[in-house]
C-alpha cells in the first residue's frame, strides 16, 4: 500500500495552507475548521489501522468511511460502472462487471506504458488522473492495484517490474484524488495469465495492469 506516512504527511501540509482573510484586518489566518476536519480524518485512520486485523478496512472505518450493506451494494456499485464506461470510453481501457460488488479496469501495458519501463507513459497520465477523479467520488469503495506480466525473462525480474507497475498507476490514482488509506497495489508477474505465452498477441494480453473497484462492505 502507498505509505501511510507519506499521505498523512501530505495531509498534513495540506491543513497547514489551509487560511482564510479577516474580513476586518484583511489579514490571513488559518481556517480551523478546515484544518480540524483533515487532521481529524488522518487521526482517525491512523487510529483505525493501529487498531489491527485488516489494515485498509480499518483505516477506511476510522476515517468515517460508512460500509454499504444489501440492496445499496448493487445500486451504488451501478453508478461508478456507469460513470466509468462513460468516462473512459475510447481509451481502450477494458471496463468489467465482475459482481454486484465489484467491477474490473483492464489497463494493457502497451497502452499505459513503454516496453519493459515501469513509468506511466505521459499521454495516458490523464487518463488514470480521470479514473481517479470518478473513483475520489465514490469513497466507499476500495482499489486494488495488480500487475501482470508476460513470461518472457526471468521470473523475479518479471514480478518485480509488475509491482513497480503498479505502484505507478496506484499512485497517479491517487493524484486524481483517490484516499491512499483505500488503495492496495500488488505485483503478481506472470503467475495468472489471461492468454497464451506462445504468441506475440498472447503476451500482449498477459502484459497488463488491473484495478479492481470492491463494495466496502460491513
């Protein structure tokens, strides 16, 4: 996961250019309510992953994030379907139903990035940046980051560039404003393969990174 610390130092400083103008001095001053509200949702999520079992759900919890439950499951997970096929329509990013609670972004690497580089290709960072911003609006649901490669090197080599590939595209995810404590990113080489390792095509395919977007669930 992004590091905590990093995000709640981010949060942090961003309390602190938080101000507001006296209407009579004209001078600026720092806007309390503001930075009360950030510093206490950092607390609380630091509270919330202290607390131990699940990391990522705790945290989410101590933040203030409210679980779905029932038939509020399938009709929010509805609208962030539709609002992503809408927004990332033409991009050849894939968009998936996967369950009532779930739904799949397939972003091919040759797409999102250049070969065997780990960097996000400039041209696509908007694209993500988009994604995030749906996702930033839809809180109560979790990111899970995951990167695939084709079998062609060495296996460590492969798995260790599929994690750095992640890690990339969780964190332009969360430049467009998706929480750090709801992300989670994860390197799986090329243990699960979506195609044939034979060909040209195949390997194209296994090259690839997938968010999956989960129902926060009580």
């Amino acid at each position: 996961m992004i590091r905590k610390a990093s995000a709640a130092l981010a949060a942090l400083m961003l309390a602190a250019g938080c101000t507001t103008i006296d209407p009579v001095t004209g001078e600026r001053e720092p806007n309390r309510a503001a930075n009360g509200a950030i510093i206490g949702a950092i607390v609380g999520a630091a509270a919330g992953t202290l607390a131990g079992g699940d990391d990522r759900r705790n945290a989410m919890i101590g933040a203030g994030v409210g679980a779905l439950a029932g038939y509020g499951i399938g009709a929010y997970m509805d609208r962030v379907h539709q609002n992503l096929r809408e927004r990332l329509a033409g991009t050849g990013v894939g968009v998936e139903r996967v369950s009532q609670s779930q739904i799949r972004l397939i972003f091919p690497a040759d797409l999102t990035f250049d070969f065997n580089r780990d960097s996000v290709k400039s041209q696509f960072v908007g694209t993500l940046r988009d994604t995030g911003n749906v996702l930033r609006d839809y809180e109560q649901t979790t990111v899970d980051v995951i990167g695939h490669a084709d079998a062609i090197g060495p296996d460590d080599y492969n798995l260790d560039l599929s994690a750095r590939r992640a890690r990339n595209v969780a964190a332009v995810l969360q430049s467009g404003g998706v929480a750090s404590y709801r992300l989670l990113e994860e390197g799986r080489g090329e243990r699960q393969p979506i195609a044939s390792n034979a060909t040209d095509d195949g390997r194209a395919r296994n090259r690839r990174v997938e968010v999956f977007i989960s129902a926060f669930q009580g």
